[in-house]
C-alpha cells in the first residue's frame, strides 16, 4: 500500500500537468488570433480571485488606477487599434465586487444578513434603491444604466470601504493610493499648461480639442484637462482631492514633505483648470479643512487669514485689468438662458426625463428628445430623476456630512487627532466637490470616487479608534462613551 500512493500521485501529477500544459497551448493559440477576449477571460478570472481572497489589496489597486482608465482605453482604442468592448466596464463590475464581498463576508461573519445599524448607513441604502427605481422606471435607452452606474457606485465603495473592516494601516493604504494617483493627474496637468497644450491630449490618443470646447477660453487661454481628457471633470476631482491633500500635510510630520508636495501639485493643477466652480469648490474646502484640522489658533488665524487675501488679490488683478479669465461676460447671457430653460423643464416635468438624458451622456449618445446640458450638478438630478432624486441626493450629502462632523467630535474626545483630520478633510472633501455642482453639471465616476471613498476611509478610520477604546476602557459606563461607528 505505501508504495502504490507515491506511484498514483506521479500518475496524477503527471496527467494532471500534461493537462495544464495542453490548456495552456489552447489559451496560447486562441489568444493569437482573438487576444481581447482571451485577455478579457484571464483579467475576469484574476480580478475574482482577487476580490474574493484579496479584497483590500484589490481595493487599494482600484482607487490608485481609476483616475487612469480614460488614458488608458484611449491610449489603447486609438493608438494600438484595439477594440477593448465590455473592458472598459472594468471599474463598475469592480466596485460592485468589493461590495458583494463585503456584504458576503459579513454574512458569513454573522450567518445572517440585516440591514446595517447606524441610520446614516440605511439612509445611503435608501438612496441606493431609490436611483435603482428611477432607472428602472426612465425610458428604455442606452444612457440609463450608465448613468444608475455614476450614481450608485460611489455609495456601493463607501460601503465597501468600510465593511471590509480595514484596519488603520489598511486605510493609509487607501489614502496613499489616492493622493498618489491625483499628484501624477495634477503634475501632468501642470506640464500640460506649461508646454504641449493639447499636444498632450492627442499624444496619448485623444482628439485634438476644438477651439470652442471647454479647453479654451477667449483666443489664447488655454485648460489643462491632464489624463481626465477634459479641464471640468479635472476641475471637479482636484476640488474634492486638494483639500483631503491640506489634511494629510497636517499629519505625520515624517511624510509631511512628501504630503506638501502632493498638495502642491494637486492645488496647481486645480488652478490651471481655470475653472471656477473648482476654484470656489477647492478654496471653500480648503478653508474648511484649515478650521477644523489645524489646532493652533495663530497659525490656523494666519493660514486663513494668507489663503484670503491672496484669492482677493488674484481676483482684484483680473477684475481691474479687464480679463475674462475669471468674469468671462461674453458667456454670462449663456448660463443665465440656460438655468432659466433648466428651471422650466423641471416645472414641465416634475417627476424628470429620465437617468442619462443630460449632460455627457446626452452628448456622448447624441439623444434628441432629452434636456441636454444643465448648468448644475442639482439641476442635473432634478431634470433626469425629477424632484425626488434632487431632495434624496441633497439629503444623503447632508447626512453624510454630519457623520463625518460627529465622527470628528468623537475622534477629539477620544485623543484621536488622525482619526479627526481624516474626518476633517474627507468633509472638506465633499464641501469642494458639493459646491463646484452648482455651478456645473459634472457627474463622472472619478469624481463620484473622491466624493464617496473619502468619507468612507475617514468613517472606517474612526471606527477602528473607536473599537480600540472600547476594549481598553471596558470599565468604563457604556453612558459615556462615543457611539460606535460600524
């Protein structure tokens, strides 16, 4: 009997590698000649295993390549010819993974599934299946799911993020990652200013932006827009990411050099958007982020007090020297028309037009009989889900912001000073990105990615000190302590 195992094992060994072997030189072969899809299958198969025995890694991965996926599917379609298809839906089958492996892990964790404890949570959830129901109750079309995806997937990260149960070094992962991918998107936007122009654009494969896009402004102003392909959404994503970077440079004096040269550059490439819901956005969240963030009075009184006057002087320059770079009259008459047509679809339909009827993906699928652009983010969600959607999406960056104010308050109490500047800059985060919306109709899933992971690494954060302090106070009255952030 012993010596027949060892005989049967090579056997098996043996057939069993042979069969490898053979597959190996099929998938070698059909990748030859159809090597998308073989590619496509390999990715899919990797990127499960992933998810399902490395969901944390996986997640740092996601947050870092995000901000890359336009250079990277433009750079392959129009440089090497390739035809990448369902591809390019990458980052949502992605997103929705992590979160189906959170909730499943909870599952099993738990052997039975509920519905989250903290309100805040069900609130989000209720805003989840609420824009499922508007998409499914929008005209039948190509834009509407797309448009489900930009709306849904950011609060599918947030809960990811945060029922993975991260641990704090896990987290810091997570905030490299993105401060990481935004300092290359903001120097590349900087060289973009400071030399090729939209030479840029077209050298990773994309168009050469026309003289009336947004990329310019009167006859010689010119936007950066860096691997975002376009100076709004480049606008948008610096403004939730600049003021998280203030943030970050107040922590950890070791990485502060490092930190400041992360907000250096993610703060000029902000300024060469030219944007000004972005600069608004950025300045007000920055603003924010210095209040709660910095301890000292003087200092914080001073970095104010220096971030004011020079927005003043800036503004002064150009209003006395008669240049549109920021007043830009020629297009004031256009905005206005605009919001007033905005204003008169709503009260002509209440109850919206429809997910993916405005804005880039109106444009984008070129849909008739749609609102077409908006001057507003909130406009955006009124004309496309009707009133409703407005009131719930105002109402869940409310909330959403309030936990992130007490998740501070708790963070203090407790002697957390990381735990309260991560929550400070994630709210400075959502402030940047919330108040550029008003002025702008900008919804992409980069920008959706800031404006929900952040809040979700500062909750998560808060909730591994809070958990920290309950097993080293266990005498304490349950009376006196923070609540728990789940």
């Amino acid at each position: 009997m012993v010596s027949v195992f060892p005989s049967i094992d090579r056997k098996v060994a043996t057939i069993a590698g042979a069969s490898g072997l053979v597959a190996l030189a099929g998938i070698l072969t059909i990748g030859f000649v159809h090597p998308i899809p073989v590619l496509a299958a390999l990715g899919f198969f990797l990127a499960l295993a992933a998810v399902l025995f490395a969901p944390l890694p996986t997640l740092v991965v996601l947050l870092f390549v995000v901000p890359f996926h336009n250079v990277i599917f433009v750079f392959a379609q129009n440089k090497e010819h390739l035809s990448t298809g369902p591809l390019t839906f990458w980052k949502d089958a992605l997103i929705i993974a992590l979160f189906v492996r959170a909730v499943g892990g909870r599952l099993v964790a738990e052997r039975r599934l509920r519905l989250p404890r903290a309100a805040g949570d069900k609130f989000v959830l209720l805003y989840i299946v609420a824009y499922t129901i508007f998409a499914v109750r929008s005209p039948a079309g190509p834009t509407v799911y797309r448009a489900l995806g930009r709306s849904i997937e950011g609060p599918l990260l947030f809960f990811a993020i945060r029922y993975l149960r991260p641990t704090r070094k896990q987290l810091w992962y997570c905030v490299v990652a993105i401060l990481g991918a935004a300092s290359v998107i903001g120097t590349v936007a900087l060289i973009e200013r400071l030399g090729p122009h939209q030479g840029l654009q077209t050298w990773y494969g994309a168009d050469a932006p026309a003289r009336n896009s947004s990329f310019f402004i009167g006859s010689n102003g010119y936007r950066s827009g860096s691997f975002l392909g376009s100076p709004l959404i480049l606008a948008f994503y610096l403004a939730g990411v600049t003021p998280f970077a203030v943030a970050i440079s107040i922590l950890r004096p070791r990485w502060r050099p490092a930190a400041l040269l992360g907000l250096g550059v993610c703060g000029g490439g902000l300024i060469v958007t030219v944007t000004r819901s972005g600069l608004i956005g950025g300045g007000m969240g920055i603003l924010i982020v210095l209040y709660l963030a910095v301890r000292n009075q003087r200092v914080k009184a001073a970095l104010i007090g220096m971030i004011v006057v020079a927005a003043t002087t800036v503004v002064a320059y150009f209003l006395a020297g008669g240049s549109e770079t920021l007043v830009r009259t020629s297009s004031t008459s256009g905005h206005r028309a605009a919001i007033e047509r905005d204003l008169q679809q709503i009260e002509a339909r209440p109850f919206g037009y429809g997910l993916g009827t405005t804005d880039a993906l109106q444009q984008r699928f070129k849909l008739a009989s749609a609102p077409g652009a908006t001057e507003s983010v909130y406009l955006a969600k009124a004309l496309e889900g009707g009133i409703p959607a407005l009131l719930l999406y105002m109402l869940v960056l409310y909330v959403t912001g309030m936990r992130l104010r007490s998740a501070r308050r708790h963070a203090l109490w407790r002697g957390d000073r990381e735990a309260a500047v991560l929550a400070a800059g994630a709210l400075g985060a959502m402030i940047g990105i919330a108040l550029a919306g008003l002025f702008l109709g900008v919804q992409e899933l980069v920008v959706e990615v800031v404006l929900w992971a952040l809040p979700g690494i500062a909750l998560a954060a808060g909730a591994t000190g809070a958990e920290s302090l309950s097993m080293a106070l266990p005498q304490r009255p349950t009376y006196l302590r923070p609540a728990l952030i789940p």
